[in-house]
C-alpha cells in the first residue's frame, strides 16, 4: 500500500517541512511514501507520472498549479484518488489548502492598529496561485483601512530573492511595515535591512508567511502568519486514505493565523 507525494522543491522550508509531516503521518498509517519532485525543466505531468509508474495507489500534489494544470492531472490519474495542495481555488479538484484571508487580515488589522498607513508587500512569484491568492487578500484586507500598498516587491520564494528585492528597493523609501509572502523571503530582507542599519522593528515592521519551524529562531523572532504545516500533512494524508475508502470527503478549509513575535512594533 503506497501513496505518492509529487511536490515542489524540497530546497524550500515550507515544501520539505510538509513532505515530513505527511511521510510521518503516512507511515503511522501503515503506508509506504514515494516522492517525485518537481524539476525545473519537466512538467508537473512528468513529476505525477514518476509516481504513476511505481504504481502507487492514490496521489498528494503539493505542486503549485492553475485550474487547467490540475484538471489534466486529476486525468492522468484515471480513476485513483488525487488530492491537491497548492492549486487555484476554483479548480474543481479536491483540495486540501490553507485560506489566505483570515491570517492576511490579522496581520493588517494589526499593522493598522500600531499606526502604520505605509504598508508594502514583498509577493512571492505570479506563477503561484498561493502567491496570487495571498496577494489578494493583503489587498483586500488593506482596503478595509481604505490603504493601497506603499510599494509591491517580488520575489521567488527563497532567501536570496527577499535580499535582493530590498537591495533594490533600500536607496528609496522604505515603508513602514512590510507584509512578506513567506519566512524565507523575510529571512533575506531581514539581512538586507541590517547590513544597511535598518532597525527591525524600530524602523520598520515585518510579518512573514507560513510559520516554519525555524521562524521562531530569526533574530528578532518573527511575527508571522502561520500554516500549521505539520497539520496540514496530517489532515491531508487522512482525507487522501477516507478518498481512497471510496468516502464522500467534505472540503475542509484550514484557517491561517497571526502569530505575534518581536518583528511589528
Ligand atoms: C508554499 C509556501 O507558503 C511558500 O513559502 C513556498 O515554499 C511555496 O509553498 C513553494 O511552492 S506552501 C503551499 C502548500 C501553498
């Protein structure tokens, strides 16, 4: 009995902490995991078919995709459960996802009530619908407060690229809080902001994305909207095994949440 996880790249924290979770719960359920990782130069049908050809008997696809992508997957899988983790909401698969906008508006609500107007955004790439959709409901929650984002940086979702997005934004004015996509990026802009001097939270605040394990041990500690990625493992490996019990499995939305660390004053 032997499920196949086909996911994102195990170089990233948030990818490789939720392999973890589901090879834990997977094995405490009696089941064998294979993974297959994504490559930049396949496509994610060839990541699904790695799986396929060790047969495994139904399939988690932590790949980011749109509606179109995992409609082809759901597919190429014939008849055996999928279960999909970073997918467009709308696409019509089932899905095991984190909602965006409770936490988003925690961490606005919050940057708002410490008198900061000048928010900016460091977004994770336009390829990601989780990127997309976590941009969405910054703005959203922004204009609840009647405020547009003070400036919208980019990134790639790795340390590097949050570095290098406030390296170049760092000869302008910087705003006076920072919503980041995710911990890895904000590990990055934190370097960028110290080399120059930049007080964190003295001159400006940060909130992060995901909760990783490690976010708790930034210095200083950072304020972060958390998946509960461990959960998310477990949830998802249950839900995949009641699919494949031939059971009728209810959508399920995880609810995202504020954590309060030292990065927002
Ligand atoms: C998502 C992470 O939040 C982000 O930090 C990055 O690692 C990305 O994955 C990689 O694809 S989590 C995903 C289940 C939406």
């Amino acid at each position: 009995r032997t499920l196949g996880l086909a996911t994102s790249d195990l170089a990233l924290m948030a990818p490789a902490q939720i392999a973890s979770a589901i090879q834990q719960r997977a094995a405490a359920q009696g089941y064998h995991l294979v993974i297959a990782m994504a490559n930049p130069d396949n496509a994610p049908q060839d990541t699904v078919n790695e799986l396929l050809a060790q047969r495994v008997d139904a399939l988690l696809i932590n790949l980011p995709l749109d509606a179109t992508q995992a409609a082809q997957i759901q597919q190429q899988c014939d008849n055996k459960p999928v279960l999909f983790l970073d997918v467009e909401r709308s696409a019509e698969v089932a899905q095991c996802q984190y909602q965006s906008e409770s936490g988003a508006q925690q961490a606005v609500d919050h940057l708002v009530a410490l008198g900061h107007r000048q928010i900016g955004v460091l977004n994770g790439p336009e390829s990601s619908a989780s990127a997309r959709a976590r941009f969405a409901a910054w703005q959203q929650a922004l204009a609840a407060h009647q405020l547009k984002p003070f400036c919208v940086l980019s990134g790639d979702w790795s340390a590097a690229s949050g570095y290098q997005a406030l390296q170049a934004r760092l000869p302008n004015t910087l705003p006076q809080a920072l919503l980041v996509a995710n911990d890895q990026m904000a590990l990055g802009a934190m370097r960028a902001l110290h080399q120059h001097g930049v007080k964190i939270p003295a001159e400006i605040s940060l909130i992060g994305y995901d909760d990783t394990a490690e976010s708790a041990w930034y210095q200083p500690p950072l304020t972060t909207v958390r998946q509960d990625l461990q959960q998310l493992g477990a949830v998802s490996v249950d839900r995949l095994l009641a699919q494949l019990e031939g059971d009728d499995v209810a959508e399920k939305t995880l609810e995202t949440e504020l954590v309060l660390r030292e990065t927002t004053a």
